[in-house]
C-alpha cells in the first residue's frame, strides 16, 4: 500500500512557497517530504495546473484549505489494530491503572483519533473490565483529531465490515448491529468517548491524562516538534502515567529521562 500517494509528482517547493500554503508553525514542525506530498495530491486532486494556481484556490476556496490541513494524516485505522497491544492494554496496563486510581477519576486520551476506532476500542476494553459498574465509574475518554470530518464520522460511530476484523464474534455480537450502511457501535460504548478537534501542535491545550495513546502520529513530525511534543505528553502524565506510541516509532534520547520503557515490543512507556 502507497503511505503518501503516487510518486509521480513532488512538486519543486522552497521554504517561501511552503509558508505561503501551510503558514510557519507547519512548515518548522512537519517533515518536508510528507507536505509536498500532500501538497500534490492537493494539486492533482483539485484540477490545477500548478502551485501558484492552487495557491489562488486556496484564497479563494476555505473548504480546500481545510482539506489540505486534514490530509497531512493518513487516517488509517481499524478496531483492535495490532492486537497484541490491546492484550496488553486489557490484561495490564488498565488494571493496574485502576487499582492505582483507587476509585479516583481516570482520563484516558487518544491522540489522532480518525473516525474513532482507537478510542471505541479502548472504551470496549473498559466496559469489559467494569461490566454493568462502567456508567457509574468515574473515567473519561479524550478522543481528538484535526479532520473535522473524521471526526463527524466518529461520533456517527457507523463502520464497514473491514474496520471489524480484528474484532471477535463475541464482541462484535455484544456491542455492534449491523443496518444497512454498516455495523453501528452500541449506545453504551459511544456514551463513553468525547470527541474534539485539536491540532497538536498547541500544546497549551493538552489535557490532564492517564494514559494517552499517540500511535503513529509522531512519524509525520520533524524530531524537534515530536521532542516538542512528547515533553508536553510528559508534562501533563502523573508519575507512572502511560504513554503509547506506533510500532514504527520510538522514543528518542533526549526524552529517556522522562519516560522508562514499561513494554518495549509494544511501544509502552511509563512516565518517569
């Protein structure tokens, strides 16, 4: 599968033009490859012959602009993906959260959270762990992207069968009906997420949490911005606080005085 598009055209940007389409604070954060490819796409997409007649569409036209925005992350996701993480999560990570809580309030945060797979898989988790106790638990689930229509199709809560496969026949028959357009998730697990746009590189805006789950986000980032960011994580994680990252990402050096490693094979890190 092609992670950015075709490779036929990059188009030839220097640093001006990039801050002309996207403004400074993406430029300086997001690697340069990934937004010239998303700037081609754009283009190619868009019908214009060029940059300087996309950039005019892009004066002209607030819809395009926003769709640019949301096409810097590849909103790629499914239920359960990469299983073996959400093991760990059900059987570890969630239980000794909770008996640390000691019936405190928990936050748990899903950072990048497309049309909401990774969030409702987690609030799946919690129902299972709590059963009938959930509504009365004092937990939330913070759920944030910055694609508004993702996030619309999210609170919809209504998936084709693919997005389900990594979701058993059990859980599949407890907490989804199939209609017509699809398999739609149960009004028990929906009530347990709270959907926001955000975009992360405002880190004033980081909620307090828990756990938060940052899976392959960080890879669209420059090193700078994802130090940027994951201190920010850190900062507002308690001591023992759980961060989870991408299998295809890593903590960098700089960051290993602030976070240990709780589970190395599933990218698990526990806040210093």
């Amino acid at each position: 599968m092609e992670l950015f598009g075709t490779q036929d055209f990059l188009p030839d940007l220097d640093r001006e033009q990039l801050t002309a389409i996207f403004g400074l604070p993406v430029v300086d954060a997001y690697k340069e490859s990934c937004i010239k490819r998303r700037v081609a796409s754009r283009i190619r997409r868009s019908g214009c012959r060029d940059v300087n007649q996309y950039l005019q569409l892009l004066g002209a036209n607030p819809a395009e602009r926003e769709r640019l925005n949301a096409s810097l992350m590849i909103h790629v996701s499914q239920f359960f993906r990469n299983p073996s993480l959400f093991k760990t999560l059900q059987t570890v990570v969630l239980p000794a959260l909770v008996r640390r809580a000691a019936g405190q309030p928990q936050r748990y945060w899903s950072i990048g959270c497309a049309a909401g797979e990774e969030p409702y898989s987690l609030a799946i988790l919690l129902a299972e762990l709590y059963g009938e106790q959930a509504p009365q638990v004092p937990f939330e689930i913070l759920a944030t992207d910055i694609d508004s229509s993702t996030l619309a199709r999210a609170r919809s809560a209504l998936y084709a069968a693919s997005s389900l496969r990594e979701v058993s026949a059990d859980r599949q028959a407890r907490f989804f009906s199939e209609t017509e357009g699809g398999f739609l998730l149960c009004p028990q697990v929906r009530s347990m997420v709270r959907f926001r746009q955000m975009d992360l590189q405002q880190i004033e805006s980081y909620p307090l949490a828990d756990l938060v789950l940052c899976r392959n986000t960080l890879i669209y980032f420059k090193r700078s911005a994802q130090e940027k960011i994951l201190h920010a994580i850190a900062d507002i994680l308690p001591q023992n606080g759980i961060l989870v990252l991408g299998k295809s990402e890593s903590m960098p050096a700089s960051l290993r005085g602030r976070f240990a490693a709780f589970d190395p094979v599933e990218r698990i890190y526990s806040r210093r």
